[in-house]
C-alpha cells in the first residue's frame, strides 16, 4: 500500500538545491511534485519570480520561490 503523503522535512530544503535561483526552484519543484506522485497525489506546483537584487558589478539577480495548491501540508486530488 502506498503511503499517504511522502516523508516531510522541516525547514530548508536539504541538500544542494539552492531554491532561490530559477534552477533551484525548478528542482525542488520537480522534487515536490515527484514525491507526491509517487504517493498517488496530483499538486499542482509553480515557480514564481519574487525579487531582484542588484549587486555592485551593475547586474541584477533574479530571486524565485515555489507556490504549490497543498492546503496545510496535504494535497487534495488523487491521481
């Protein structure tokens, strides 16, 4: 029987994605995604851009984040 939901881990994210670039967000997203598949749940999840910061060479970064649909934690359509 598949688990109900997948393993959570409080905090930051463990590991080596830093969620604040775009690539990161996209792997934690495909992470977050993946994980409650493999759980028999549908989340939607979505990469959002949220800040720029310039830095003193003149250039701007880009800061992103990861919005899902989970409502307190837990999807809410099956597969």
């Amino acid at each position: 029987m598949p688990q109900p939901h997948p393993r959570f881990y409080p905090g930051p994210c463990r590991g080596k994605i830093n969620g604040f670039t775009e690539k990161g967000a996209r792997e934690l997203a495909r992470s977050i995604r993946n994980a409650w598949e493999r759980a028999g749940w549908d989340v939607a999840v979505r990469i959002e851009r949220i800040s720029s910061e310039d830095i003193p060479d003149g250039r701007s970064i880009a800061h992103f984040t990861v919005r899902t649909d989970l409502v307190n934690g837990l999807a809410q359509r099956r597969l």
